[in-house]
C-alpha cells in the first residue's frame, strides 16, 4: 500500500520529470536548427537525451531518499451557473 507521503513524493517526480523532459525537446529543437549536419545532430542528441534522462533519476532518487514531500493543493474554486431568462 502506498501511503500519503509517497504520492506526494510521486506527484513531485513527475512534475519534475515532466519539466525536465519540456526543457530537453525545446533544446533539440534548436539544437535541430543550430546542427546543419544530420549524422553530428544525432550525436547531439543522444548526448541530451542521456543527461536529461539521468538528471530526471538523479533527482527522483535524491526527492526520494531524502525529503519529505507535501502536497499543497490549490484552493477550491467555485464556480456559479445561473440559467439565463427566456
């Protein structure tokens, strides 16, 4: 059974996973432009694949064994629906 802390701690990886791997494909696409010659464009990429890939474990094990993690949820929003008059 996975507890609260856990979750929160899941919910933060993934937040941070997600981030990471954004930061990366906007790098490759530059990257993409910038690199004129396919076969070095490829080496490039590979290269930024594998250290966002490492970053992104690097970060989950070091959330994971030595934090406690939090989960503040943003504040309920409500939202009113009045029927317009005929």
């Amino acid at each position: 059974m996975i507890d609260k802390v856990d979750k929160n701690k899941e919910k933060l990886m993934k937040f941070v996973s997600n981030e990471v791997t954004e930061l990366f494909e906007k790098v490759l696409d530059y990257a993409e432009v910038a690199v004129p010659n396919s076969e070095q464009y490829r080496k490039l990429r590979s290269k930024i694949l594998r250290v966002g890939n490492n970053c992104i474990r690097n970060i989950g094990k070091e959330i994971t064994v030595r934090y406690t993690v939090e989960y503040n949820a943003p504040a309920e929003t409500i939202i009113e629906v009045k029927k317009a008059k005929e």
